[in-house]
C-alpha cells in the first residue's frame, strides 16, 4: 500500500491539466511543464482533483505508483508558486557574481568559473559585507533545479574539517576533529 500514491492532488484554480496516454501536461500561472509516465498508472481528473492509480498489486507497479503521484504534485506546485533552493560559499575570498544567467564563481582555483545556468531558472546572487555570498536559484522544474544545484555544489564540495565551499543554506556537515585532536 502505497501512502503517498493514494493521496489526492488538489488542482488550485487557474491550472490546466491534460492527460496522454504515456504524458501529463500542466499549465498555470508561472509556465507549462511536461512529464512522460508510466504507461500502465491510471490517472483520474475530476471535480479539480487527479488521482494516481494502479492497475495490479505488482511489485513493479507499486513502486512506480508513489512516483507518478511525486512527479505530478511536484509539477503542479512548480506551476503555481515555484521552488527556490539557496547556496552559500564558505571561505575566505570566496566569490560571487552573475550576468544575466552566466555564474561567476571564484572558490580559490587559480581562475575563476564560468557557469551556465539554463534559461529555466532564474539567478540572483547576494553579496553582503560580514556573510557569506549566496546564490539563489529559482524555478518551476523541481529536477533541474535540484541537478543544477548539484553541479554547482560539486565544483567546490565543502570539505570535512573547516567546511570550506558551497554548500545548501541550513546545510549540516559532518565535521572532522583534525589531526591535532588525536594527540
């Protein structure tokens, strides 16, 4: 039993949805996004809500029945409000800086970075004197951003005994004593 697949999603008003075969497609406010689907999961649309259901009790289709009722929700809160995932540089003479949607990022190579952040999202960066620099990454498709955002942080893995690079905002490392601790 799955409890995620079960649950209903709510379509808010002002969201289109339109169902395929093998595809879902969902317009709102903020873009269309577009998802190709398992081709045996059921999916019902009424009254502005949409149920995922499966059609046996196979294994297989139990474990992708949690994950078409995921993508959907996720493409349907992506189309309504958006996500925005927010990244810090850790370090002394860590930088910053972005033209339009080319990062610049200098994280203590002996050149800087030049990182194209795809048309989808949207780029802002912060830099406030006495913080860390911030890049915020803003977007409707919750899977780019999250890969975006991943190859930003490996560029510069923030590493185990000062927790120097780039990582999440609220990111908790795991921190090594050093070599001096163990004397």
């Amino acid at each position: 039993m799955s409890r995620i697949g079960n649950k209903i999603i709510k379509i808010p008003s002002g969201v289109e949805v339109k169902v395929d075969k093998t595809s879902v497609t969902i317009k709102g406010p903020k873009g269309s996004l577009s998802q190709g689907l398992d081709p045996d999961m059921k999916i019902e649309l009424e009254d502005g809500t949409l149920k995922v259901l499966r059609p046996t009790e196979q294994k297989r289709h139990k474990s992708v029945h949690g994950l078409t009722r995921a993508l959907i929700n996720n493409m349907v809160t992506g189309v309504t409000t958006g996500f925005t995932r927010e990244m810090e540089l850790v370090g002394v003479g860590y930088r910053v800086a972005n033209t339009g949607n080319i990062l610049e990022i200098s994280v203590g190579f002996s050149h800087p970075i030049y990182f194209a952040v795809p048309s989808e999202l949207k780029v802002e960066t912060i830099t406030e004197k006495g913080s860390n620099p911030k890049i915020i990454l803003r977007g409707q498709d919750t899977q780019l951003l999250g890969q975006v955002c991943a190859k930003i942080r490996g560029l510069k893995s923030p590493e185990p005994f000062k927790g120097k690079g780039i990582k999440f905002a609220g990111e908790i490392l795991r921190r090594k004593a050093g070599k001096s601790a163990g004397k």
